[in-house]
C-alpha cells in the first residue's frame, strides 16, 4: 500500500477575494538613493527574556507583546523589570494581561507612560476594561485555542473595543481572514517557522507574530534579491458608480441599477452609499441632503415622507435630456437587490440624527446583512452613538485629510487620540495620505481606507506604493486592467516518486476567463523541484509551492513619484537621474497571496510607453 501526498489547491484569490499582492521591483542607476519600505506587513514578537527585550532596539519589530504582572513590571521569564518605553525602539508595546490586577497595571503604564499602547489578552473582557480606562489605547484579543467563525471573532473583538484578533497558525483559513479584513479586523497570525509565516502571508494576514524578525524577513525574500509584500486593498464603487454604461449612458449615483451594474461587470468588493431618514423613518439613499441635483424634484429629503419624495425620479441632473429615470432609493432595496450576492457595504451616516442610525441597524438585521456592513461618517457623534448602539459593527472616521501632518512628529498621536476612543479606522482623501503616514498608523492597528481616487494614473500609483487598505473609486473598471483570480484545482494527490503538472485559469475582474501557465519557483522540503516539475517525496503529508505566473496588461503611462525598497536596503542617488529602470512584479497566492521579487523581468521604462510588463509571483500554499 503506497503512502500518498495530498495537495489541496484552493482557488488562488476567488477564494480570498484577493490577496493580490503588489510587489513592486525597481533598478537605481548607480549613486541613486531612496527610503526603504516594504509593505504594511507587521512584525510582531513576543518578549519573554531580557534579551529579547534588549534586542528590539535594533530589530525590525512593529509591535512587541510583553507580560505585565499586577506589580506593574514585565515578567521575562524568571526575572521581573520596570517598563520603560525607550527599551521597546521603534516596535509599539502590548501589554499581555491575564488577569484582574495585571490588566489594572496595564492599565496604570498605558495612563501614564504609553497612552498608544496596545493592551492585549485572550480575555476579551480584560482588554475592555483596560481600554475603558484608556480610551486612547489599541486592543488585540488572543482567540488561539479556542474555535469561533470568523464573524463572531470580529464581533467579540469590536464589542470589547479592540480592532484585532491574535490567532494561531492554521486557525482561520483564506477566506475567514479576508471576511475580518474587510469588516476592518487587523488579522496577526502567529507563525512558529518560515512555512507557517508564508502560510499567514498566504492568508492575508495583517501581522505575524514569530519568534523574531529575520524569520519573516526570509518568507518575505524567499529565494529573491528584494520582496515586497503588500496585499491587494479592497476597491470600493463610490455612490455605486464604475465605468459600466446603459446604452453608452453612465448610470446614475446612489442607486440600486448603478450598483448591480457595477457589481455584475467589475465586482467591487463594496459599493459606498449614503444615508439620510425621511420623516417618516426610511432610510433613503442620496448624497445630497436635498433632492435638486441628482432628481426630478426638489426638497429637503428629511422633511419629507417617502411617498413625497418618490413621486421624483432620479435623472442624474440632467433634466428634459435625461434618457432614463431611475426611482429614488431607500436601504431596503439594496439590501433586497444584494441579499444573495457577496457584494459589501460601507454606509456612509449623512444624516445627524441617531434614528438614522437606528433605522439602518433594524433593515440591517432584518436582512441579515451583520456580516456585510461597515458605517463610516464624518460625524463622529454618530459614528459614537453607531458604535454604542451596535457595537459588533465596525466604523470608520472620514476626514478630509487635511487635519494632519504625516511628517509631524505629532502625527500618530493626533489620529490615535481621534480614532481610537471611537474604537475606528480612518477614512482620508487620498491627497492626505503619504506610505509612512499609512505605514505608521498600521503599527499602532488602524487601518486607513483612502477615498476617493478618480485619476488613472494616481490609482495605480497609490495601489504600487501607499499600502491602502481599501481605495474607494468610481472607476472600478480600471481594475479589469488586472486579473481579479488565478483559479487552480481543488486537490491534487500524487503517490510517492510522482511528478504533477498544476493547470491554472485566470479571471478578469469582469469575469472573462483563460487558460494560463504557471511555472514552479520554490516547494517545500517534502517535494522536489527539477527542470520546472514537482515531484513527491516518501513521506505523506501536506505541502507548500510557491507559483508564478507571467503575463503583460496595459494601462496609461504611471511615472512614479518614488520607488519603495524593503526596510534597511538603500539605493543611492546617481547624476544620470533619479529613476534609469523600473520592473514590477504582481503577486497572487493561494489562501492569500503573497509576493517575492528579483530584479529579473526589470525592463526600460519610457514616460511615454504605453504598455508594461507584469510579473505575477504566487505562493500557493497546498493543505
């Protein structure tokens, strides 16, 4: 009886929706400099010793958990020390608390040492309490050991005001991990060796907790000069509008035919509408407080009923020329229309009043929606009263940008003071928001959706270099320009000595389909790779493959206004100019998708060249 290999393919990013990753490649002409930056993949450790502790100063660590005792000093092992933020460098301390005095502790350092801190626990209630007293704070909840579906984890982790969840390897598979990311769930995976980083990063995962920094460095470059790993953000149709047209006509904002017509031809992860309340409780959909612009009416829509305001019709404002009227639409309907669909929502609260609120929460759970909703608002007042109203439901603070200097060394505290006593992320104008801006306030566990980006050239070059976690847009057509899915087999089991061939389908965003080649570039120790086949060891078991799939799409000419290198490497600046050769490199994975990176494929780039070619690298991880 022979012993078999089982190599389960999930379907690359259908199933994540995704965890495209953009990596992207650039060669400096000899003497050029730029800053380094990966991705906002965080590293986390945890702190057991004092030498862990004295090595973070050095290191490349984002966030480093320590236990706190009910003493208020951290417990390293056998020893015992005074917290003193200096120690940590760069990474952001969580404390790990375990019980009523620890947290109290935490507590105590957190008010008056480190107001950003995060407090975490596998007691969900132990980081409310800590949060409740520091409203400034950022909570992580420890779900390892124990099994709850991906929903409840979000709503355990909001209701007890923290923005994410710690889990173990293997814990939440692609899809549960995306589902929290798009619920604005920061994801940390831990991870034990270099297979089980690559894994998370497969998944999506936000951070990875492992036992020090090189070891996610080596899955970040796996067999690569440079990686850059950045996972896909999410695209968001802004008002419901795309690029999908009725008879060579665009579709009109906010309502129910734009939004099908965008989801059905490009697939947005979520469509973005706006809420105001009649005066008769329905919660009707429009941008504008008034119905002048966009209808065949006029009025202020809160001091009408619905039957008042449904005797107009949406005309886009185009008066006697419009072509066609679309009717005025309330919640209900998008939420009838979507039911079945995957489509999400962010619900943008226009109106100042809480029954506003209320209203949506009842059409919310009469449809069953818990799961496929976010609320965003510039009023923080009713993001407030959304939160303690519903708390499993995340929110998101709007902003205009402005507000804030990324270079600032108050930046990071001015947001956290506004977002985290919201328990939100924050939602800026594109033009705002820098990559060391997103990347900082990534470290501290906000996540930052950028809104709203309606110039080609300007969307790919945040979605290359800024690290979003959603773009919100009313060209989600421009997306076709790359593959929404790298489709693979659903199990592959080859017996010991026998070599597979892995057939792969891509998807476009507007669902067209074609066979694709993928070559081999890595496999873990249980196969063996020779001349591009993979052939199965002695042992049974499950293993990892690293795909990579090449292929050429066009878009408008992007020239960069920088090139982003992994942390610590450097370039340096040349007379022949700042940028002589750019490559880029796309990345898809299985469970995720993750990215490596080598120069090979760099290719002269022409600020007039119409045309690049993309380097697709995914790592497919099999069981």
């Amino acid at each position: 009886m022979k012993n078999f290999i089982s190599i389960c393919c999930t379907a690359v990013i259908f199933l994540i929706c995704f965890g495209v990753v953009y990596p992207y490649i650039g060669t400096f002409a000899e003497g050029d400099e730029t800053s380094g930056y990966i991705n906002n993949v965080q590293c986390i450790r945890e702190i057991n010793t004092g030498e862990e502790l004295s090595s973070l100063a050095s290191s490349d660590t984002d966030i480093a958990i320590v236990r706190v005792n009910g003493g208020g000093t951290l417990s390293l092992g056998a020893e015992t020390a005074p917290f003193d933020a200096q120690d940590f460098g760069g990474a952001v301390p969580a404390f790990y608390v375990d019980d009523e005095a620890s947290a109290a502790a935490a507590a105590s350092l957190i008010a008056e040492q480190s107001p950003y801190a995060f407090v975490v626990s596998g007691s969900a209630a132990l980081v409310r309490q800590v949060r409740e007293r520091c409203n400034t704070a950022g909570g992580i909840v420890d779900f390892r050991g124990r099994e709850l579906s991906a929903l409840n984890m979000r709503n355990e982790v909001n209701e007890n005001l923290a923005k994410s969840a710690l889990v173990a390897a293997g814990q939440l598979n692609a899809e549960d991990v995306q589902l929290l990311k798009k619920l604005f769930v920061n994801v940390y995976t831990a991870a034990d060796s270099e297979e089980e980083c690559i894994r998370a990063l497969a998944c999506g995962a936000d951070g990875v907790l492992c036992p020090d920094a090189e070891l996610l460095s080596e899955a970040l470059c796996k067999g690569a000069e440079t990686g850059i790993y950045a996972p896909r953000p999410f695209v968001v149709s802004h008002r419901g509008s795309s690029q999908a047209t009725r008879q060579g006509r665009a579709y009109y904002e906010n309502t129910v035919a734009a939004a099908r017509a965008a989801y059905d031809a490009y697939h947005p992860d979520f469509v973005e509408i706006d809420l105001y309340l009649s005066a008769d409780g329905y919660v009707v959909i429009s941008h504008d407080a008034t119905l002048d612009r966009m209808t065949t009416g006029t009025g202020s829509i809160e001091s009408m009923t619905l039957a008042q305001i449904r005797q107009y019709k949406v005309d886009g404002g185009l008066g006697e020329s419009a072509e066609y009227l679309d009717e005025i639409a309330v919640l209900d309907d998008y939420f009838e229309e979507f039911q079945n669909d995957g489509l999400m929502f962010l619900l943008e609260i226009k109106s100042a009043k809480t029954e506003c609120v209320d209203a949506a929460l009842a059409l919310i759970k009469k449809y069953g929606m818990e799961g496929r909703v976010n609320f965003i608002s510039f009023d923080r007042a009713q993001l407030a009263y959304a939160q303690s109203a519903e708390p499993s439901i995340s929110v998101s603070y709007l902003t205009n940008g402005s507000e804030y200097d990324t270079v600032s060394d108050s930046f990071a505290a001015e947001v956290l003071s506004e977002v985290n006593p919201l328990n939100a992320s924050l939602s800026p104008n594109w033009e705002s928001m820098d990559a060391a801006g997103v990347r900082v306030l990534n470290r501290y566990g906000v996540k930052v959706n950028a809104w709203t980006l309606n110039m080609e050239a300007a969307f790919f070059r945040e979605i290359r270099g800024i690290g979003y976690a959603s773009y919100t847009t009313d060209y989600c057509g421009w997306m076709e320009k790359h593959p929404y899915s790298i489709d693979v087999p659903g199990e592959i089991v080859v017996a010991p000595g026998e070599s597979v061939d892995i057939e792969a389908q891509l998807q476009s965003w507007s669902g067209k389909t074609e066979e694709v080649s993928l070559s081999v570039y890595y496999v873990s120790d249980g196969l063996t790779l020779a001349d591009g086949k993979i052939t199965a060891g002695e042992a049974e078991g499950r293993e990892t493959v690293v795909l990579l799939y090449e292929g050429e799409h066009v878009f408008g000419s992007v020239r960069p206004d920088r090139c982003r290198y992994p942390r610590g490497r450097r370039r340096k600046r040349g007379a022949g100019g700042r940028m002589c050769r750019l490559g880029f490199r796309r990345g898809f994975g299985i469970r995720g998708g993750i990215t490596v990176g080598r120069g090979a494929g760099s290719r002269p780039f022409a600020q007039k060249e119409k045309s690049l070619t993309w380097r697709w690298t995914g790592r497919t991880s099999y069981g």
